[in-house]
C-alpha cells in the first residue's frame, strides 16, 4: 500500500475543517478506480446501455439545462466509436449528433447500479482513505463525457462532495455560497436538491446578470489522480476539457442536513403546486429529467411532515447538544437515489472529534485559487459584495436585446425586444409563473420559511 500524504484521520479533519474548495494529491495513487478508463469500462459492462445526454456545442449567453438536452441510450463500445470516429455517422445511437456539433454524457450513473452484477469493484474505490470507514464504490457516481459536455451550474442542498478524476481533464468553476444572491438562483427546471444559476457562467449575460460581475469565481482543472473537495453549498459547473473524460464522485451527508430536507420538501410542495396549475404560461418543460415523476399534493404534504418528525425526533435525542459552525449561505436538502432514500449515509461529515490540522496546505493539498476578474473580463470595480436580495430584485436597466426563451427557464415565451444595447427604459413584462416561483423559493425565502415552520414545532434548528 501506498505511503499516502495524509492518515485518513487527518483527511478527514480537513474536509471538516475547510470552508473552500482544496485538492487534494497523491491520496488516490493506489486506487484501482484509477484504471477505470472508458475503455476499461466499455470492456466490463459489454453491451449494457447506459442513458448518455447529448448537448450541441454553444456560445449562448444561457445556459443549457437538462431539459434542453436529447437522450440516447447506448453502449460504452458504441459511445466510444462515436467519440474516436470510428463508426458511421449514419447508424447507431449518436447518428444524428456529429461529433464537431455535439457533445455527450453518461451522469449521474450510480455505480451501485451500473456495476450490481459486479459487486466486487466497489471495493476499487477507496473513500476510507478520507476517513470515512466502509465508504466505496456503492456510495459513488460515475461520470462519462467527452469534451464540451458539462453539468449546468448549481449548488447542491446537501452535505459535501468529493470528486476523483480518473481519465481526461475537468475544468470546475466553484462559488462560495455568500455569492448566492450574484448568482440568480432559480428552482426551474426542478430537481430535489439541486438549485440551478440562471446565469451562463462562461458566456455570462452582464446586461441581464449585473450582480454577477461580483460574483467571485474559483477555477481548476482537475487532473487524472487529483481528488477535489467540495465544500457545503458551494456553487459550481462543471465542463470536459479532454476528449474523452471520467471521474468518480460520492456526495457526503452531513448532520445539518435534516433541517435541509425540511427546506427540500417545502420546495417541491410549492414548486408542483403552481407548475401543476393550468396556465398559460406553464407550458414549459419544467421538471428536470432526473426527476421520475411529478408527486401529488397529498404525497409533498407527506414528505414535509415525515423531514420536520425527523428535525423533531432528532432534537428530542440530542436536545443538548451544541450546534455545529454554520456554513455561510442559505439552508435547503440533498441528493437521493432512484428510491428517494439518501445516497450517503455512512460516516456524516461532522461528526469527527479530532483537533483541528493548523495548515494543511501544501504539495499535497492545495486550495483552488481565486480568480474571478480574469474569468468573467468585468473591468467594473468590485464595490460591494453580493447580497441575498441581488437576483430579487430588479437591475437598475434592463436590456433591450432579445430575451431568449428556453424550455424550463421562463414559462411563457417572451417577445423580441430589439436592439443589443442595454435600456434604461423599463419594460412592462407580465409576470409569470416562474417568475414568481423564482421569489417564493428563493434560498433565503425558503430558509426563513423553514425557520419559521420548525419554530411553530418548538424545533430550534433540528442539529
């Protein structure tokens, strides 16, 4: 076994510790998942199709959610193929996605299910090294992708992240969760535990977006071997860099996030409740494709009250127990499997009881840099931090351009308004079902609400 820079002790007590993102070195070197190729893969799982999303290569100033993308299901050979030019273009599953045009992506892809014939390649990767006794494989996500494919940029509502590149490089674009409000966080399309940016992070509209000019933007290029921590809440898109890309990832639960699923689950009532309601502006394709079905009422009711019993029975078991050091940024949920159960149960974060590490940085670890101005070209003074009312409350000008309708991101379509200047002159939009869902479950609306809710429990704060 590999002499690793840090005891999984210590790795833990970082993880608990930092506030921003790190990366860590040489804590994977012997993990047989680093064999994990996509041809190593291709030649385990044989003919086994997996669900690829496939994107069109763009320089639009919105962003490209999973509504937006087309479906194919697909060999890893087949993908492959299509991905190294070695198939025609005029049969199989990607025969109307050029490869010059398009982009492809197996995510989400549980490898508890990808691999349940194979139980014994859980065992490859190796999050006990983290701290986190028993953790593996079977609590972990696998990630195939070529070149231009990305993960819209969002936050996610629970616990932390710890991502492995295997094969090919990644460049992430991380947020601290103070940036929320620069940001424009909106809930459609909905996905329990994922609050999506309005905002195209690498093609930013500043005319639309102004606060995000302040948005402070930390940016890396994950390397084969590297493993990169991401701490609670903080934003981040994703984007293949390499032709042919794959990583590993598993999200860690942490003790606050019980009064999370309370957050959750009143977003989702709300949400279903207008989206369902017939309009004529609730047309658009709402529900993100990861979402099975739409719940009823009844069944979001239930949800809500069975995660405040959870925050309630929690408190009575630990009523005197101190609360753990808050993560700046709002309270919400995390992710789940295909049964609705939480993905990562085993070993919390925040749980350990070991002093705290005075500087761990180094060779071995070393924090993702700041770089903001240089991403985002602003030359505006950054006068101000970014605070939770900026993507409430209306910019000071609007644009005059064309607005965009994108299925999943405005409700009704909106007409063109000429021009690529911005205007002082305001405009007279009706406001729509998603425009209003974009205020009523907001972060910091749905946090309050939450707060308040738990209170009427005589709950305060169920950690």
């Amino acid at each position: 076994m590999a002499v690793k820079p840090f005891t999984p002790e210590e790795a833990r007590e970082i993880v608990e510790a930092v506030q921003k993102p790190v990366v860590f070195l040489g804590m994977a070197s012997d993990w047989p998942a680093l064999h994990w190729n996509a041809e190593h893969l291709s030649e385990t799982l044989g003919q086994k199709a997996v669900r690829f999303r496939i994107g069109k290569k763009q320089d639009n100033k919105t962003p490209l959610f999973e509504t937006q993308c087309s479906y194919t299901e697909a060999s890893l050979w087949e993908f492959l193929s299509w991905a190294k030019g070695r198939s025609s273009t005029s049969t199989g599953p990607f025969r109307d996605s050029p490869l010059s045009e398009h982009w492809a992506y197996a995510d989400y892809k549980y490898i508890a299910m990808l691999f349940e014939d194979k139980a014994s390649m859980f065992e490859d990767v190796v999050w006990s090294d983290f701290g986190y006794p028993g953790r593996n494989g079977r609590e972990s996500t696998l990630w195939i992708g070529t070149a231009g494919a990305s993960t819209p940029c969002h936050q996610d509502s629970y616990g932390c992240n710890l991502v492995l590149q295997v094969q090919g490089r990644k460049r992430w674009h991380l947020f601290p969760p103070e940036d929320t409000g620069c940001l424009y966080p909106t809930r459609i399309p909905y996905e329990e535990s994922s609050v999506f940016s309005r905002v195209s992070v690498v093609s930013p509209d500043h005319c639309r977006f102004p606060a995000f000019s302040r948005a402070r933007a930390h940016v890396v290029i994950l390397e084969p071997g590297q493993v990169l921590f991401v701490p609670r809440h903080w934003w981040h898109y994703v984007e293949s860099v390499d032709p042919i890309t794959v990583s590993i990832n598993s999200w860690i639960e942490m003790e606050v996030d019980d009064e999370e699923r309370v957050g959750e689950a009143l977003t989702r009532t709300i949400v279903c409740a207008l989206k369902t309601t017939p309009s004529s502006d609730n047309t658009d394709d709402w529900l993100n494709p990861t979402e099975e079905k739409v719940t009823s009422h009844d069944e979001n009711l239930q949800y809500l009250n069975l995660a405040v019993q959870a925050c309630v029975e929690k408190q009575r078991r630990l009523p005197n127990k101190p609360l753990p050091p808050a993560n700046p940024g709002r309270a919400q949920l995390g992710k789940r499997d295909s049964e609705g159960q939480s993905k990562c149960t085993a070993g919390l974060a925040g749980d350990s009881q070991h002093p705290t590490i005075t500087n761990p940085f180094g060779p071995h670890l070393v924090p993702v840099p700041l770089i903001s101005e240089q991403l985002q070209q602003s030359k505006e003074p950054r006068l101000k931090s970014c605070s939770s009312t900026d993507s409430i409350r209306e910019p000071s000008h609007r644009c005059s351009q064309e607005r965009e309708y994108s299925p999943g991101t405005g409700g009704a379509k909106r007409e063109d308004m000429g021009g690529e200047e911005c205007s002082s002159s305001p405009q007279n939009v009706p406001i729509s079902t998603n425009d209003l869902l974009e205020c009523l479950v907001h972060p910091e609306v749905i946090a309050m609400v939450t707060k308040l809710l738990m209170s009427r429990h005589s709950v305060q704060g169920c950690t």
